[in-house]
C-alpha cells in the first residue's frame, strides 16, 4: 500500500505517513469540566509514556442521539468553555464535533480540528462553513466516513472542503451498515480509503474504535460490543492507519452517552501499548 506525504496539522500534532500515531480520545459527551481534565489527563500521560500523539475529544452537543429523552450535554457556549480549560490547562490540542453550519465558526475558535459527524458527511452547507473557518483560524476538519458510503465517495466531502479553502483535512472510518444488526468494519475498504484520490494526495486516516463496534438498532439507546474495540484498534493500526479515535469513562456504564461501546479508563493502558507496539514494529515510529 502506498503512503502518501499529505499531512493533517492538528495544533502542535502532526497526523500522516512518517508521524507518531495520533489518538484522539475522550468521553462521548461532556458532563463536567473535572470528568473531561480526568480523562484527558490519564491519557495524556499514557500517550506521552508511550510516544503517541495525543488529541482531546468530547462533544458539547449530543443531537444524533436514538431517543428524544436522551441527555445531550451541556450546550454550546458552555461545552466550549469547558474544552477551552482542558487545551489550556493539559496542554494538548482538542477536537469536538459540529452539527449546524453556525457553530463552526465559535468552534473553531477554541477547538484545533472540527469534526464532522457521519450522517452529516454530505451535508454541503455544513462541510462548507467548517472548511471556512479551519481556513480562518488554521484549524483542522475530520470527516467520518458515512455508514452509507464508499471510500471512494468520500472524495466529494473532501473537495468540498478544499473548494472552502481548507486542505487541513483527514478522514474516519466508523464501520458500515451491512448484515445482521451491527456495523461490519471493511478493512479492503479502509486501505481504499488510505489511497483516496484527492488534490494533493490522500487525506490521512483515523478508525474509529469504539463506534465501530455500535449494534444499530438496539433499542432507544444504541448497543455495541466495546470488549471487541480493543481488537479493532490493533487491526487498524497494523493496516497503518495515522489516528485512532476511542472513547473512554472511568464508568462507561454510567455514562450520559455511548454507555455501551465506551471503554474503560482503566483498559486504556493495556490497548495503547499494544497499538504503540505494533506502530514501532510497523513503521519505526
């Protein structure tokens, strides 16, 4: 499989061929300023000890959720004061996820990478004004693969955000709607996604563990198989993806969101040193 020199700058991060792993890690949904400086800070000290690259991640506004009762979290103008408090006081870039054209510009004025969720991945107003403002401020844009594309469609949604002005771009995979009631995660796509035609080469790429294991349809709550995300980490990083993106609680049953496919704080140490591991003895890096 080729590589490609096409890096993504996430504030002091640099994501692509030749680079440190990057983990983007964090709780689903925000709950409290000290639950995100908790989480952010044991993992930061992991992926320090172990030479990754580590970016922050937590979401303001849950608005995909499967039930109208669902918390969503605590809002725009708090959630970014609070991510805000946690770059600052970790030192670590962060990212976080839009929903609305609107709230690309606030966003990323605090947060170095806007992420754009997956069923949005179309969304043209949406990848437009976040291209803009990454453009704006030197922020990053990552755009999940939807369920319901190829690799190769994911090139729409890049050239969208290259025709805003922004190039400062990588992709995510998080798993594909087919069979049986869960999502499948296509490695033969992935390393298609790996070699996506694009100005300037192929974005770099981020797996999504933890979401990658969801089971669609499970009721008023989505379900998953987290006890799998580990496994799906260590594929992914062995087929050389730049990034992986995993969502972690000290009680992720207990959680607001996502309580069924979150991993525990404390499986973060055992995962990340395999996936550091297997990173050196793919890359050297």
């Amino acid at each position: 499989m080729s590589e490609t020199a096409r890096m993504c700058d996430v504030g002091n991060v640099r994501i692509g061929a030749g680079q440190r792993l990057a983990v983007i890690a964090g709780p689903c949904v925000l709950e409290s300023l000290e639950l995100g400086l908790t989480i952010g800070r044991r993992v930061a000290g992991l992926c320090r000890d172990l030479g990754l690259a580590y970016i922050f991640k937590a979401s303001f506004d849950k608005a995909n959720r499967s039930s109208i009762r669902s918390p969503r979290g605590p809002g725009l103008e708090r959630g970014l004061n609070w991510i805000s408090q946690i770059k600052e006081t970790l030192g670590v870039p962060a990212t976080t996820d839009i929903h609305e054209p609107d709230q690309a510009e606030p966003a990323a004025k605090v947060v170095d990478l806007l992420q754009i969720p997956a069923f949005l991945c179309r969304q043209t107003d949406l990848l437009c004004a976040a291209g803009e403002a990454a453009s704006r401020h030197r922020r990053a844009v990552n755009v999940k693969k939807g369920q319901f594309l190829s690799p190769g469609e994911m090139g729409g949604a890049v050239r969208k955000l290259a025709e805003a002005g922004c190039l400062n771009v990588m992709t995510t995979e998080r798993g594909t709607f087919f069979g049986y009631g869960r999502l499948v995660n296509d490695f033969l796509g992935l390393g298609d996604l790996m070699e996506l035609k694009s100005e300037g080469g192929a974005p770099p790429v981020c797996f999504d563990c933890t979401h990658s294991t969801q089971l669609p349809g499970a009721g008023e709550t989505t379900g998953g198989r987290p006890e799998r995300a580990p496994l799906l980490a260590r594929a992914a990083t062995a087929a050389g993806v730049h990034s992986l993106f995993i969502e972690c609680h000290p009680a992720p049953r207990t959680a607001m969101s996502d309580a069924s496919t979150m991993l525990s704080l404390d499986e973060m140490p055992a995962v990340l040193s395999q996936v550091a591991a297997i990173r050196r003895a793919l890359t050297g890096t």
